[in-house]
C-alpha cells in the first residue's frame, strides 16, 4: 500500500505513542506543502493503512471522544499480539504430520 513504509517507519520507532492523524500525514508528505486535492488523497491513502494496521493487531485506535476531537492512533508496544505469538509457541517442528 502506498505510504504504508512511512506510516509503520514512524509509528513503530515510537511504540505507546498516540498519534494524530495530521502528524502522520504531515511525515508522509516529507516536509513539502502538497495541494488541497493530494492532500486529501494522502490522508485517505493512509487511513487505508491504518485499518489494516488496526485489523492485523498492530495498532489501536481511539475514536474522538466528542464534537471537535480527534482519533488517535498508537502503534502497541511489542505487538502485542499475544493470541497469535502463544498458538505459534505451541507448534514443534520436531512433530511430523502423519502420511
């Protein structure tokens, strides 16, 4: 996905960290002012990135707690992917799957 490297780049070298939506964006642009239309095309191109960081368990997401709040998005320390790391734990390569 387009921005996914930069998104996951950032958001990984601070894990706990809640970040906004206007700050990953903003880092996805390096710096430069882009036009209202690509701007808009940005922030939905990582927003896309974001659910799928979300529905793979690596981050959170906050919903806005009222009128003129804002989401915030924290990458979960270690993963935390705790269902995922324990049934993986479990497999032994040593066992071998009968014919």
């Amino acid at each position: 996905m387009k921005y996914g490297r930069e998104v996951i780049e950032l958001m990984e070298a601070y894990p706990g960290r809640r970040w906004r939506m206007i700050e990953i964006v903003r880092q996805c642009a390096g710096g430069r002012q882009p036009a209202a239309a690509e701007w808009e095309r940005m922030r939905k191109s990582v927003r896309r990135v974001l659910e799928q960081l979300q529905g793979s368990g690596h981050i959170t997401i906050d919903a806005p707690q009222g009128n003129g709040a804002y989401a915030s998005y924290c990458w979960k320390p270690g993963h935390q992917v705790i269902a995922n790391r324990d049934s993986n734990r479990d497999n032994s390569g040593s066992r071998v799957a009968p014919v």
